[in-house]
C-alpha cells in the first residue's frame, strides 16, 4: 500500500511475515520521460526499511547454543519470539505475561527456554515470577511460585556449561542453585550480595559424557563487593568450595565471563581485566565508560578469543584478547542515539544487538554495518536463494556484480598476468576468496545458468543488469543488442513506405501507445527469427527498434483495428484513416474519411481533409497549398493535420524539423526512423542529442547515440558522464566485435585510461585478477612511456585501504 504521507513511498507485507518498507526513486524527470515513454519506465525501487516480525521493542534476547541461527527474543510486551537469523523469519510466537516485560530469557534445551519476570507491586516489594517455555507445545511451567510480594527481584539467571543447573540471582539476597532435570531447587548461597557470577566452561570429554547423559561436575565463580573471589565445584548436588588462585579487578566488579584459559571481568568504572590461566598474567583495558553490565565471548575456535562488553549507558565494543587490543566500538550507533539494550553473538564474528528504538541488528566486526539478512558469514553457507542482490552487504553485492559480468574464475586461469601487478597482489583477502567460493552458489540457479548461457558480453551485461533491476544499464544493453541483430548503415537510403505517426486529432503525438492503448492481448512480436531479441531484449521505447521491428508492429494494428469488431467504432475509424494517410494509401484514407456519418459532428472536418487529399494528387499548384495550409496548421498547434499534410507531399524531413521544434523530439524522431533515408534520419536524430546533450541528460542521448551506431561518439559521452563501468565493458565489446570506425586511429588513448580506471575500481573493491586483467589490456594498448611506467606502478597500501570506502553502498559503483 502507498503511503498517505509519502508519495514515493510503499509498503508490502510478504508471506513470512517481513513488512518491507519501499522507495521509488525516479531516475529522470517526466519532461525527459516523455522522450522515450508515458509510462515511468526509469524508475528505481529501494529498500528503505523493513519490520521482521519482532512484536514490540526487545527487553532480553539469547542465542541458541543448540540450533544455528536460532534466536529468542523477550520483549517489553510480555512475548517471546522465537527467529531465524539467517533468513529474518519468526519461526513462533508466545505470550506468556500480560503486558509485563520479559527480564530475561536464556536456552536449557532445543526446544525450551527459561524466563523471568519482575514486577513492583507496591514500593519495594515485587511479583517475580521464573517459568519454562516448551517452543514444541507451547506449555507454560512456572518452577518458582511465590504467594506474596518479594522485597528483592530477580537479577539474572545464569545457566551451566552442561546444562545440568542454573543459577537466580536476587537483589542483595543469596543466589539459588537449581537442578534442570528435577527442577527442584538445591541450596541457596549463604553470602547475599554477589555482584557477579559465571559458569566454568567444560572440558571436551564432559562435554561428550553430557550428551551421553551422564552426570559431570561442574565449576562456578562470584565475587562479592569487598572483591574477594569464590571458586566452587557442584559433585552430586553437592557445592564444595575449591581453590582458585587468578587476579582480577581491585574494584567491585560487575560482570564476569570465561573460555578456554581467559577469565575476564569488568568492574564499576569500565576496567576490563583479563587474566590468562595458562601463562598467569593479566591484561587490563581502561575504558572509562561506566560500570560493566555484560561481557559474551564469541563462539567458534578456541584460537579466536574475542569479547563484546556492554556497558550500563548502552555502550559496547569489542576486545581481541589473543592481541590485546580493542577492534571496534559502538561510536557508530551511539552517534545516532542508539543504545544497547542486551547483546549475543550471532556468529563467531557478527553480534546481534537489541538496540534502544526496538530494533534487532545483526553487525559486523566494525560495529558499523548491519546491511541485512545475508550479511554475515554463517549465513553465506545456507542454500537459500538470494532474491535480490541489494539484500547483501554492498560491497559482496558489487563484487557478485563483478563475477557475474566477467566470470573471471575460469577465464583468468589461462590469462598472463603482469608479474609487476601480481606482485601487488599476492596477499589473499579472506572476504574475497569468500565472495568467489560462495556468493555466485547463492544466486537462483536458474539466473546464473540463463547468465553462463549468454552468446555474447553485451548479452550477458543485460542479463546481470536485469538481476540487479538497474532498468537504465538494461535499456544501454538492450539498445547494443538490437543494433548487433539489426545494424543501420549509410547505404539503408530507401523507404519501405512513406509516414508514420499514429496522430491524435488533438494534437497529441504519442507514438504507438495510441494504438496500443485499443489493443488487449494482441501480440505483436514478428514471426521472424529477429522478433527473438525483441522480446527477450526489450527496447522500452519504440523509437529505439530497429525500423522493421516498427514496421512490423504498425502492420499488426492495422490488421486489428480494420477487424470486424471493431470496425464498426468511429475512432478506431478515423485512426486507421490516418493510418493509411501515413502509409500513402491516400483513396483507401479517402474512402475511410467519407464513410462517416452526416449526423457525426466531425463529418465535416473529415470531409475536408478528403478534399485536401484529392488536391494533393493534382499538379504542383495543389502542392504548393497543401504545404502552407499544413504550416499553418501546425503553427496554430495543430501539429498533427499539419504533419500529416506535409507527408503527403513528401515534405517528411521538414515535418520532422518543425515537430521537434515545437518540442515533440520522440515524435519527429519515430517520424524520421521509418520514413526518411538513414542519413536524413541520422541528421534528425543527431539534432535530438544535441538538445539531451545541452540539457544535461546524457543517458537517454547514449542511447540514440548507440542505436545509430556511433560507437566512438557514445565511448566518449560515456566517459563524460562518468560511467566507468558500462564504458569499459562497452570499450571491450566493440573492440572485439570490431565496431570502432576503421577511420579513428586514435581509439586506443581514449580507451586505455577507461581500463585504468576500471581496474583500480576493481582492484579497490578486492577484484585483483579483474583489476591485473584491465590493466593488462591498458598496457597493451599503450604507445607512450610514460603511460607505460604509469601503468607497471602497484597501488599502495593507502589505495588498497580505498577498498573499504567502496563498499559503502552499490550507489557509489563507476555505473551507477
């Protein structure tokens, strides 16, 4: 549906449940538009936002230890959602309070979750309530009843390694330990005031036996305010105190978090302070950032430690304990008042935050792109078919871009690359080799082989073009492809027959969609083997088709309208008088004009113009007055009786001339394409890009330029408006189809900085062989020595950084 407040803008909900939030961009104003369609065909629809389903703002969320890319949400509402990550979809929905925030939610299995909530019923004193959550049948456990208000509420739970117990945190009271199996409660703590608590990870062969289900110990640590440090180990039930000799934080400190040999803790001013079990030292991280409230490790190898640590205010980074240093910070969000509300790990490198304005972002390491569902890696491993590119980290969707136009994978085992440009290149980037290993796999198979099929590289562009729903690079495509199957030369000097234009009594000059308007369902594709590329290439306007695919079209209307259905209407009529008018079929126009009725109110106009007409066909005093009654018609706006006129004395240049003076170019140009010799059709089209040239609007003048086959005029145009890209590919494709004039020796200086500058745009975005093959066809293309020395130079360190600030958005591409 549209918005009522927002023209340009729409929304649509989809069968997952993902409301998508749309904005339409118009790529050209209407007065432009007019030139090629009345129907908006260059517009660009964008993904401005989207809703996956999460029924309120987040209070509380967890990642499933159990399942990949599963995770739970608890809100503010009283719900839990449980979602897939991967794909953005909630998988269930339950609600388990009645408008009382879920606090907290952690994972006890694969199918269930524990919760809290607490509630101020009078001052100081709170309803809390802990229930399980079965996500298979939907069945509510309440495992700790109260039959009257706490003056404590519930902090936090903290589940064990093996999932064999959990622990409650309470406000200033001692902590309970609870079985997960019975769900009976064990013991409670004997000290009240613990500011942090956090399970000992397990050994692999406990792990093994917990699967096996047998029972193992298990480990936990706590300090209290005074800062000491308690080590216990659960045997049987059973908590027994055990030595641990680490060094932490002096201060109180509020969060605790342990793998493999790192102990880390963060205290009330933001100090992180790791401790190495193996080595017996310590890392400290000053951040100043206020007390710690939450410190994850993320999950995967036990090489790679990194932690996310939130902080009270809504603050976050993350740490690389391996390296001791911090990698990002939430500057980024927190510039634009967003805050952390609760934090996990998605993936071993992509976090997933419930932020402050109700929304869930899954970010990179950066901290600063949450770019959508395919974004990180995990993701990249699931068979799930991308239905758009632009659902993809931009600069992943630029380089799918990339292979999809060259298939630089197989065509660059056999190239000879510059030693001198590989040598630069020797480093292996790890998105890169992602990109190439993956991102193609993930594209609709079906996209990819019609791709792979292509019998050209201009076809092949269209097709890649098409995926990405980029409809002014579709149009450039389209437009070389008809030229390839139909070329226009000097020598096409006769006329198949004379005028053209359908023409409105009005004055309107709309070219076919007059007609076309009259018909439903009528195909109008050739039977000829040339109709193929029209209607797997199509050209939006039809002043761009070749003048036998126009004659075609106009021949089948004819056909239609002189049917017996519609025969009997007086304008389908009087437009097929015109018709023929056009045609030179000037007694069956005659005939047609005479037919109407006397009763009709334009009996006597037709009348005349059959008048007119039978003038036309008698000596030259005749001709001589059909011109100046059609100047004049045309100069009191009456520009189709007057062009009509002048056609049938053959004055079709000059009809052509004053309509584009009056600023009807795609009428004087459909005029022109069918009944003026190549080279006045030429004349007249040259005129109109011109004016497109003059009024800034260079696109829709490479268009005519391509379609009349000026290869180099429309290289160089395309260098002016800065299209790399569609410039270099373009450059490539004439060159090897051999288009460039035979005549324009100096082709290759206005080539070669095109390829220098696509293969730095390649090399930036991490398309090294891409960018070695470009230069190498540069070089190739090079006389001078200095331009010789300029090529064999390797980009720096600083422009191999660039490629960071490329993958800011698909807009920022050389084409787009």
């Amino acid at each position: 549906m549209n918005s009522p407040q927002k023209k340009h803008h729409l929304a649509a909900l989809t069968h997952d449940g993902v409301i998508w939030q749309w904005k339409i961009q118009e790529k050209r104003s209407s007065k432009v538009l007019s030139g090629f369609s009345k129907d908006k065909e260059f517009l660009k629809i964008i993904i401005s936002g989207q809703n996956e389903g999460v029924s309120s703002a987040i209070s509380s969320l967890c990642v499933s230890p159990f399942s990949e890319h599963i995770l739970a949400f608890g809100t503010f509402m009283g719900t839990i959602q449980i979602v897939e990550s991967a794909t953005l979809t909630t998988k269930a929905e339950f609600s388990v309070r009645n408008a009382e925030p879920v606090r907290g939610i952690r994972w006890l299995s694969k199918t269930s979750v524990i919760f809290f909530s607490s509630q101020e019923t009078t001052k100081g004193m709170y309803k809390n309530m802990l229930s399980i959550l079965d996500l298979k049948t939907g069945k509510l456990t309440d495992i700790r009843q109260t039959s009257t208000p706490e003056n404590t509420f519930i902090r936090a739970i903290r589940i064990s390694s093996g999932f064999q117990y959990f622990i409650l945190l309470l406000k200033e009271r001692p902590f309970e330990l609870w079985d997960v199996k019975t769900l009976k409660l064990i013991t409670i703590g004997k000290l009240p005031q613990i500011t942090a608590l956090e399970w000992a990870p397990l050994e692999k062969s406990d792990l093994q036996d917990v699967a096996e289900g047998k029972n193992v110990q298990e480990r936990f640590i706590f300090t209290l305010p005074d800062g000491s440090i308690h080590f216990y180990t659960i045997n049987r039930r059973t908590m027994i105190m055990s030595p641990l000799q680490v060094e932490l934080s002096t201060g109180i400190i509020s969060s605790i978090a342990w793998k493999d040999q790192y102990l880390v803790s963060g205290d009330t001013v933001g100090t992180i302070h790791c401790w190495n079990l193996l080595e017996r030292k310590s890392t400290v991280f000053t951040t100043n950032k206020g007390l710690v409230k939450r410190i994850k490790f993320a999950p995967g190898d036990d090489d790679v430690h990194l932690i996310i640590v939130m902080f009270q205010e809504g603050d976050f980074g993350i740490w690389d304990l391996d390296h001791s240093v911090r990698i990002a910070n939430s500057n980024y969000l927190v510039g634009r008042d967003l805050k952390a509300i609760d934090l996990d790990w998605a993936s071993d490198s992509n976090p997933v935050v419930a932020t402050s304005d109700g929304c869930i972002r899954i970010l990179d390491r950066s901290l600063c792109i949450s770019s959508s569902k395919q974004f990180f890696r995990a993701t990249l491993s699931r068979k799930t078919v991308l239905y758009t590119p632009f659902l993809l980290a931009p600069r992943n969707a630029i380089l799918l871009k990339v292979f999809l136009q060259h298939d630089f994978g197989e065509r660059f085992q056999s190239l000879a690359i510059n030693p001198k440009k590989s040598a630069a290149m020797e480093s292996e980037d790890e998105d890169y080799e992602l990109v190439t290993k993956n991102l193609i796999s993930f594209v609709d198979p079906s996209v990819v082989d019609k791709i792979r099929r292509s019998k050209s590289k201009a076809e092949q562009c269209y097709h890649v073009c098409k995926f990405y729903g980029n409809e002014e690079e579709m149009q450039f495509w389209a437009i070389l492809l008809d030229y390839l199957n139909n070329p226009r030369t000097q020598s096409d000097s006769s006329i198949p027959f004379a005028p053209t234009i359908s023409l409105h009594s009005k004055g309107s000059l709309p070219p076919t969609d007059v007609l076309a308007s009259t018909l439903t369902g009528v195909q109008l594709s050739s039977d000829s083997s040339q109709s193929t590329s029209s209607e797997e290439y199509p050209v939006k306007s039809n002043i761009l088709l070749s003048r036998e695919k126009l004659i075609q079209q106009e021949k089948k209307k004819e056909t239609y309208l002189m049917s017996s259905s519609a025969k009997e209407e007086y304008d389908v009529v009087k437009r097929v008088a015109e018709f023929n008018l056009l045609l030179g079929e000037k007694q069956k126009a005659m005939d047609l004009l005479l037919s109407t009725p006397i009763s009709h109110p334009n009996s006597f106009a037709d009348s005349l113009m059959a008048i007119t007409i039978a003038a036309s066909m008698s000596p030259e005093i005749y001709r001589d007055m059909v011109h100046q009654v059609a100047i004049k018609l045309m100069e009191n706006g009456s520009l189709a009786d007057g062009t009509q006129l002048l056609c049938t004395i053959g004055r079709h240049e000059e009809a052509a001339r004053l309509l584009q003076n009056a600023g009807k170019w795609s009428d004087a140009a459909w005029l022109a394409k069918l009944c003026l010799p190549w080279a006045q059709c030429s004349t007249i089209l040259t005129t109109w890009v011109e004016h497109l040239l003059e009024s800034n609007h260079q696109m829709p003048a490479i268009f005519l330029i391509v379609m009349q086959g000026k290869m180099e005029w429309a290289l160089n145009e395309l260098i002016k408006a800065k299209q790399i890209e569609l410039a270099a590919l373009f450059s490539q494709i004439c060159s090897d189809m051999k288009l460039f004039s035979a005549d324009s020796p100096s082709i290759g200086e206005t080539v070669q900085p095109v390829y220098v500058k696509y293969g730095q745009y390649l090399f930036d975005i991490g398309c090294r062989e891409g960018a070695s093959y470009y230069w190498a066809l540069a070089e190739s293309l090079s006389n001078v020595p200095q331009q010789q020395s300029a090529l064999k130079k390797s980009p720096t360190r600083g422009e191999e950084s660039s490629r960071q600030e490329t993958s800011e958005g698909i807009e920022k591409s050389p084409s787009s």
